[in-house]
C-alpha cells in the first residue's frame, strides 16, 4: 500500500479538461473576492473603533486620515502602542509555533504551489490589524495571500497539473489586489508581468477572468468607489518637461528605498527580541502621530494630500523623511506588511518637493499633477513593475488618459535610473573599499 501511494505520489499531474479549470478559476475569483471584501470590512472596523471616528466609514464620508486627525493625540498614542503588542506578539508567536511560511513568489516557483493555510491565514489577519491601528506597510499583500492560499487549496482537490496551480496561484493574488483596491485590470497586469513574467494566452485568459470576477465581487460590500478622488488636473509643457528631468530621480530615490527595506527585513529579528523592539518602535511612532497624523497607516492619506495639491513643499518633505523612517523601522522591527501604497505615498511626496521647485522656474503645472506622476514613477521602480504601475495609478485616480506621455517619461527616466543605480553602486562600494552590504551582515 505504502509503496503504491509513494509511485503514485512521484507521478506527475497531467493537465485537466477545461472545463475543470474554467470551475477553479471561477470559484478563485469568487472567493478572492470575498476574502478581500471581509478583509477591506475588518480594516475599516477595527479602525472605526480604535479611533473613534462616525460609522459613516462604511459609505466613505470620512477617511481614515480624518479620523485619525480628529482623534486625540494622547488616543493615537495608546493605540500606536497596542499595535506595538500585537505585532510583536502576533509575529513571534506565529514564527514560534506556526508552520513556515511560503511566500507568494516562492509559490508560483515551486513544484509544489501550495502554502500553508492557517499560517498564511494569520499572517495576513496580522498585517490587517496592525494597519488598521496605524502601521505604516502596506494593507495589499494580505488579500493576495489569502487569494493565492485559495487558489492553490482548490488546485490541489481539482488534481491540476504544477503547472496550472502556479498560474492559479498567482491569478488568485492578483484577484485579491483587484478586490481589495477595485482595481481589475491592475491585478490581472500584476499577474502577468510581476508573478508570472509571460503575457501567454494560459496565463492571460485565467488572469483577467479571476480579477474581474474578485472585483465585482468586492463591490457587492465596498462598493464601485475610486482609491483617490483626484480633481480634474491639466496636461502642460512645464509637467511633461519635467517628467523627462526628474524621472532618473525618481529611479534613485526608490533604488534606495528598495535597499533600505531589503537590509530591514533581513536584519529583523524572529525571537524574544520582536516583541520588544516592535513595542518601542510603535510607541515612538506613535509619539510622532501625536504631531503628524498624516504618518498613520498604509500611506494614502499624504498620498490623497498630495495628489489634490494640498500640501505645502516644507511639510511633504517633512512627511517623506518620516514616512521612509517608520516604514523601515516597522520591518527592521519584524512587522509585515507590503510596499506598494507606501512607495506610491513616498513618489507623491518626493514630487511635491522637486515640482513645488520646478515651479519656481517654469510655472504651470499644479502640485497635483506633479504628484501624480511621480507616484507612478517611485511605484513603477521601487516594484520593478512599469507597466502595472501605469495601470494602477491610472485605476486608482481615473486621471485623464493625456497624463500617459509624462507618466510614460517619468516611468521611463525612473526604470533608468533604478537600473543605473544598480549597476553602479557595488563598482562604488568596490572602489571606496566599504562594502555596506557586508557592513549590514556583520551587524
């Protein structure tokens, strides 16, 4: 019996029928649309309650950011501070006493695409809490791991081939995106050029179809509302100029996010030692919230300022310094959580400061504008994703289609200078005899 179950087992699965797949695609949608509805529900519930702000939450009368501004600053210290404990507790334990965890990417390569459910369950109620509470990482890889823990469950009982599980597998991340932003196209490009790296008719059909089946889904309980409510802004001579100048910085600027954040990761402690420094960090940044409410949770906030214009240069510049700071100290902390809205904040910021500048010397672009395509340009090299960049922005602000030639630009400059960064900076640690990657090991 044994041996037969072990030959068996070392059989590979051969393709099923269509119609087999077509279910497992339908059913990943579906229910990584609902896994992203009840997720989005918990976030703006639990953030209901910590802050103490009108249920009109639920039909989006008041933000998160008004909120957190109108709560006391001794209240968002005390709830900083419990983020601090949950974080720190929720990870150590589940390190300590879950199964290991499988990361998405680490999936989609595998032989064997599925993750561990409770673990991956957790971890991604974790991340949903501590955002709600006020954690500066990003809200979006939770949805895409419980649409990919999903996908790969339902693979494993329709008996798919290692080939169509990881390509459900990466369908039902992409359709946990699109659910919990209201952003279809953008999952299914996220699919397709970030997990799966092909535009191939096998991969394209299940990835479109899941997205948009997770998205309408979704606005069953969200409703078809806009991520940021962008108020109509022009195409100028002096913006598309612009875009061609500064998408390189842009480039630069994400190139050392991206390194920073990779160096706090690695370096986060997974013993006695999470919870501690989780406290402390969460408790220091809720120290600073008592001054800049703006700093609390995934980064949409400053991002929604920055995008209507309504930032002043000294004080975006204030919030990107802080913004880059805590979202490095919560991963050098051990805290979880993703990237994307905060390095889509990070690029408004950045292009409120370098177009409140531009503007001194060739005026007539707003600040809006500027913040618009500098987001997509952070975004679009911080992720190493161009194309779902674009999409994203443009699903998240339903800017006019004329914005395309300087985002284009600015996206371009910015892949540029990413990669030129890249392939400089080890000739420069080589050449200063100081190796920061090593210097970062030792530590």
């Amino acid at each position: 019996m044994s041996l037969k179950l072990l030959t068996s087992a070392a059989v590979p699965r051969g393709p099923k029928p269509l119609g087999v797949l077509a279910a497992v695609t339908l059913l990943t949608g579906i229910g990584a649309g609902l896994g992203g509805m009840l997720l989005a529900l918990l976030l703006h519930g639990i953030q209901h309650l910590a802050y103490g702000y009108s249920v009109a939450y639920l039909i989006g009368d008041e933000s998160f950011l008004q909120g957190v501004t109108h709560a006391v600053p001794e209240r968002r210290l005390l709830v900083l501070t419990t983020c601090g404990l949950v974080a720190g507790l929720g990870w150590w334990s589940l390190y300590r006493f879950g199964r290991p965890l499988v990361s998405i990417r680490q999936a989609v390569k595998s032989d064997d695409p599925r993750m561990p459910v409770l673990s991956t369950v957790v971890h991604a109620l974790l991340q949903i809490v501590t955002v709600a509470l006020g954690s500066p990482l990003g809200r979006e890889v939770a949805p895409r791991e419980i649409g990919s823990v999903l996908a790969g469950w339902l693979s494993q009982r329709a008996g798919l081939s290692v080939e169509q599980s990881r390509i459900m597998v990466a369908c039902g991340a992409g359709a946990g995106l699109a659910a919990v932003y209201n952003v279809p196209l953008g999952g299914a490009v996220f699919v397709l050029e970030v997990l799966l790296g092909t535009f191939g008719w096998k991969a394209l059909v299940p990835a479109v179809v899941t997205s948009a089946v997770a998205a309408l889904v979704a606005q069953s309980g969200l409703g078809n509302e806009h991520q940021y409510l962008v108020q109509p802004l022009t195409l100028s001579a002096s913006l598309v100029a612009w875009s061609v100048v500064c998408g390189p910085i842009f480039g630069a600027a994400a190139w050392g996010f991206t390194e920073l954040t990779k160096r706090a990761r690695a370096q986060a402690p997974k013993d006695w030692r999470m919870p501690v420094l989780s406290l402390l960090n969460f408790a220091i940044i809720g120290v600073l919230a008592m001054h800049f409410p703006q700093l609390l949770g995934n980064g949409k906030g400053p991002a929604g300022l920055a995008f209507d214009g309504n930032l002043t240069i000294a004080l975006a510049a204030m919030l990107l310094v802080l913004k880059v700071v805590i979202t490095v100290s919560s991963l050098r902390s051990g805290a979880e959580g993703g990237l994307l809205t905060p390095g889509l904040a990070n690029g408004a910021l950045l292009a409120i400061v370098l177009g409140g500048a531009w503007s001194l010397f060739w005026p007539g672009a707003s600040l809006g504008a500027f913040a618009v395509v500098g987001a997509t340009a952070f975004l679009a090299a911080s992720m190493q994703m161009p194309i779902t960049a674009v999409v994203l922005v443009f699903e998240f602000t339903r800017v006019s289609h004329d914005f395309l030639i300087p985002v284009l630009f600015a996206v371009g400059g910015a892949a540029l200078g990413f990669q030129a960064c890249t392939k400089w900076a080890p000739a420069m640690q080589l050449g200063s005899g100081f190796n920061w990657s090593e210097a970062g090991r030792a530590r």
